[in-house]
C-alpha cells in the first residue's frame, strides 16, 4: 500500500469545525470551546490552534475577530467578515452598545441572592496594581444555585460549597469578571490566576474535568449593517448540566 492511501493519523486529522450560532454576509457568531485560544499569540507560541484560524479555514475567506474570550472561558464569540464591520462592533463595544451575561461556578455560597460589584480596575492584570490608572469596572451577579460537594479541600470542613453565578460585566476590562468575583471572595473554579490552585486540583480531580468555569452565555447587539437586534446564545456544554438542573437551593 503506498503512503498516499494511508489512513491518516490521529493527529493530523483537522479539529472539528466551530459550532455556528450565527452567519450572514457581515457577521460569523460560534461558541468558542474552553481551551481554544481566540488567535494566535506570542505568549503561547508553542499553541497552533486558535478559532481565527479555524473559522478562517472553515468559512474559506478572512475573518476578523470583534472581541476576545479568555483561552479557558468557553461560548458566545463574534467575528466580522469584513474590516468596516469589525470597525463598528468594536465602537458599540467601547460605548457599550451590548450586554453580555456569563456563567460562572464560583468557590462558597453567595450571602446575598444578587448585588453588584462597583471596584474600579487597572488596566493589565498581570502586572502589579500598584501605579497604573484605576479603570471604572461594574459587575452585576445573581446567585442560580448553591450545592456542596463531598469532598475537602479545607481542613475544618468535609464537604465544599460552591455557587452558581450569572454576571453582566457593565465594561469588559481584561479579567473583569474574574478579578470582580476574587474581589468578592468567591473566586471561580479553575482560575488560576485569580483563584485557589489546591482548591482547583482538588475539585477537578472530583469533576473529572479541568477547566476555568466561565461560560459567555449571551451577548446582545444591534446589527451593524441591517440594525436588527441579535440576541445571541451559546448552548452551555455537559458539563454544566447537573449545575442548571435545579433550582435556587440552599444544601
């Protein structure tokens, strides 16, 4: 048998394509699996996969990418099929012209059932606070759920309580979500910039899964060329089932 009818390998074969959630002449919506970085970058120069790339490929013409989402934080993600078009969704963005709402699985339970988080932010959150501006930042949350899961990861208590947290970040500063959450003491599950690393490991051995639980669940806009009003979901993956199940429960 030659080379060329080979079975290819497992990893050579093409990733899978970006789930769509919206397509028109203007605008290509997917939701971003956790992992995935938005584009390639030198930060992670060793990382070949990225959903510009992919989504380029998959569409077979240019795309240019309007926001960004974490590398670990799945869902919502929007991309412009031209550069006029990114021009204007990046403009409605910056005068916060949309809403955003994301899912979050944070450490503890809530006191309250919903509030808000008005703590202003430096710019890079990778560099000390200490002399940069200070960024207005507001966060409202609501409390979903609130389970505890029997397992320790402190030692006076068996069991570990976490919360379910839907966030509408008024801004979208870099980690607004996950530095707002820390500040509140609820860090969410898997961040480890801002979160507990014993917590993390401990709780995702129990998961079975190793991930940041931040999922962008909703972003509404204006369309830019038509002016229509785009409400635009990403379906939360499996994982966040057994969380959604039920309702507002005090365990």
């Amino acid at each position: 048998m030659s080379s060329d009818s080979s079975p290819r390998s497992a990893s050579s074969a093409s990733p899978p394509p970006l789930p769509l959630l919206y397509l028109d002449d203007h605008l290509a919506v997917v939701n971003k699996p956790a992992g995935l970085l938005v584009h390639r970058t030198a930060l992670d120069a060793q990382e070949q996969e990225a959903a510009l790339q992919r989504l380029r490929d998959q569409l077979g013409r240019p795309v240019w990418p309007v926001h960004r989402l974490d590398r670990g934080t799945s869902g919502v993600l929007v991309f412009a099929l031209n550069a006029e078009v990114a021009s204007q969704l990046g403009q409605a963005l910056a005068e916060r012209l949309t809403q955003k709402r994301y899912l979050a699985l944070v450490r503890g339970w809530p006191s309250a059932d919903s509030g808000s988080v008005d703590h202003p932010l430096a710019r890079d959150p990778e560099r000390p606070s200490a002399g940069q501006p200070l960024l207005e930042a507001t966060t409202h949350w609501q409390c979903l759920g609130r389970f505890s899961l029997p397992v320790s990861t402190h030692p006076q208590f068996n069991e570990t309580r976490v919360g379910l947290i839907a966030c509408e970040p008024v801004q979208g500063r870099r980690h607004q979500i996950r530095r707002h959450l820390k500040h509140l003491a609820h860090p969410i599950i898997g961040d480890a910039n801002h979160g507990k690393g014993p917590l993390n490991r401990t709780l995702a051995a129990h998961l079975g899964l190793q991930r940041l639980w931040l999922h962008a669940q909703t972003l509404t806009l204006t369309h830019p060329v038509n002016g229509q009003q785009l409400k635009l979901e990403a379906p939360w993956g499996p994982e966040w089932t057994p969380w959604m199940a039920g309702p507002l429960t005090r365990t």
